[in-house]
C-alpha cells in the first residue's frame, strides 16, 4: 500500500479536476475541490520520494492531474467572462513558447523533456491562487503577474531545454545549465 500511496493520491487530484469540469462558476464547492486539488499536488511527489516509489507513471499522473484541474479553471474563467481577450493571448503566446521548447527537447534528446525549475514552482503556485484571489481583487491583476511569471519561465525553459547537456527532472534554473 505504502509503495502505491503516492499514485493513489495522484489519481485522487486527476478525480477531483475531473469533477472540476461540471463546475460552471468559482462557487465554495469549486473551490473546495480545487484547493484538495492542490493540497494532493504538494504531497504526492514528497510521498514518492519518501517512499522511494517514484515512477513515471507517477510523474505522468501528477502532470496529467495538473493539467486537468487547470484547464478546469480555465473553462470556468472562459465561461464567466472572467479572462479579457489580451490575458488569453498572453496565456496562448506563452504556451506557443512552452510548445516550442517542448518540440526542441523532443529533437534534443528524442523526447519530451519539460523540467521542473524553482521559477516553474512559483508560476504553479501562482496559478493555483488565482481563483482565491480573485474573491479579494480584480482577476486581471493577478493573471498579469501570472502572465509575467509564465512569460518569463517560458524563455527559461526554452533557453534549459536547447543548452542543457542532459535531459534533467530538476535544474533549478537557467543559471544551473550543465553545458
């Protein structure tokens, strides 16, 4: 059991975006859901770790548990007209950036190889808060800080993911590229 409590835990945040999707506004049930989202976010990894259970199954449902509970938010922000059309194209330039480091990794290093950087950390965590903030402030101020912050780890990633010698997990940021 110990050894699979990390996966168990994943598949719990991949459930819980899941039911993220019948949500149609920030409601207290939404969040709720989404902040147990993000709570199984933050232990799962050190629960593999400590277990010494990590995978890439593991890491496979950590993203995909990611990715679910933020296209959830974002489906919810689209609907309630809570994301100006600037902000949306800010997020898309970003992720054309984040796309074009994922494709030169792939010619790098025959792979998908997306790491994991202190700045990646701050941008998650950024992301994460945005509903919670916006019960106290205007959406768009903190989807412009996020915008910066996934501007700014989008050229961090391209810049790791085309000088970096190998295919890390973990480079804490553009500074600590092993050329």
């Amino acid at each position: 059991m110990k050894k699979h409590l990390a996966n168990i835990i994943s598949l719990s945040r991949v459930a819980g975006a899941i039911a993220l999707f019948f949500f149609n506004d920030i409601s207290t049930a939404f969040l709720i859901i989404y902040v147990l989202c993000g709570i199984t976010d933050l232990i799962d990894g050190p629960i593999a770790r400590k277990t010494n259970s990590t995978s890439p199954l593991g890491a496979t449902l950590d993203t995909v548990g990611d990715v679910a509970t933020y296209l959830a938010l974002t489906k919810v922000l689209i609907i309630k007209k809570l994301v100006a059309g600037w902000i949306l194209a800010w997020i898309l330039s970003a992720g054309v950036l984040f796309g074009v480091g994922a494709l030169i990794s792939k010619r790098r290093f025959g792979k998908l190889y997306l790491p994991h950087t202190y700045l990646g950390k701050i941008f998650g965590g950024a992301v994460f808060v945005l509903p919670l903030a916006m019960q106290f402030m205007p959406g768009y101020v903190w989807m412009s800080v996020i915008c910066s912050i996934a501007t700014v780890h989008a050229f961090e990633l391209l810049y790791v993911q085309s000088k970096n010698k190998t295919a890390e997990d973990f480079v804490p940021s553009a500074l600590h590229v092993n050329k």
